[in-house]
C-alpha cells in the first residue's frame, strides 16, 4: 500500500521559518546572556541545534543544547531523562519539539523543570497542528497548520535536504 505525501515545507522554507524563530527567540530574551534549549529526541532535538546554530550565528549569546529523552507513545511517564545541562537560578529555558500535536508530549517535557528557579520556560515548535488536549501553546512556531486528526506530520531534519510532509 503506497502513502500519498504532500510536501508542506520545503528545505529552504524551512531554514526561512528556523530563522525567523531564532529572529524572535532573541527579540523575546534580548536582555539575556545566555539560553538553554531542550530539544525533545529526535527531530525536536536536531529542531534544537538549528535553532542554537542560528543563534550563535547571528547574536553574541551563550547558547547550551541539551537531549529531553521521554516515550512520545506512552500514556503516562515514568523517568524522563535529560542530558548535562547547566540551569542556573533566573535562566530562560526553551523547550523545542518538531510537532505540537495534542500537547501531552510537551507537557510531559516540562516535568524536570518545575522543580528548577527558571526565569521562565518557553515552548518552540517547527509545525503547531493545534489538536490540543493540554493547555500547552508554543511561544515560538514556525508553521501553523490546520489538520485532521486522520492525516500526520512527518517533519525530516536528518539528511541535507529538510522536508515537512504531510500524510
């Protein structure tokens, strides 16, 4: 059985739309020295470079990366792992996914740093489908794009040409 794709974002749309975040992300925390980026495994933790990679590139900012490891398809989350990461006390933490589906993966995401002095958590996604069953809204978003529950988002940040498809 053959899935019929439809490209939604091409390379260069995307590098636009990283950009455009990293534009903003900085806007937004132009008093800071330093931010920390929490990509969820996977494509939200590449989505994490590109948008630290962009950052460092264009502004004079200490930016940290660090992996958010979690189960997407788990009910309920048992330990959520998170790799070195440095937050001090009144720190900006953006927390970065490919997709904002239902929202129950980054509120999840969040659960590590309830308990840490941030200044604020702010939430970057590349594709919102505003599917939401938590009250999780991204602060930063590259595309907004109305769905059917039926059809998924299959974003592809791994190889030398980028790609959001839609099937």
């Amino acid at each position: 059985m053959q899935v019929h794709q439809t490209l939604v974002l091409t390379h260069r749309q995307i590098e636009q739309k990283i950009r455009r975040m990293a534009y903003e992300i900085y806007e937004r925390n132009i008093e800071e020295r330093q931010l920390l980026l929490a990509g969820i495994s996977g494509m939200g933790f590449r989505l994490a470079n590109l948008l630290a990679e962009e950052l460092r590139q264009h502004f004079s900012l200490e930016v940290e990366v660090s992996e958010l490891r979690l189960d997407k398809a788990a009910r309920t989350q048992g330990d959520i792992s998170i790799s070195s990461f440095s937050v001090a006390a009144d720190s900006v933490c953006i927390l970065v996914d490919d997709v904002l589906n239902t929202g129950r993966t980054l509120a999840f995401a969040m659960k590590p740093f309830l308990g840490v002095p941030l200044k604020k958590l702010e939430l970057a996604v590349l594709v919102n489908r505003r599917h939401r069953c938590y009250p999780v809204s991204p602060d930063y978003t590259g595309l907004a794009l109305a769905t059917t529950l039926n059809e998924h988002i299959h974003v592809d940040l791994s190889g030398p040409d980028y790609a959001v498809y839609l099937h």
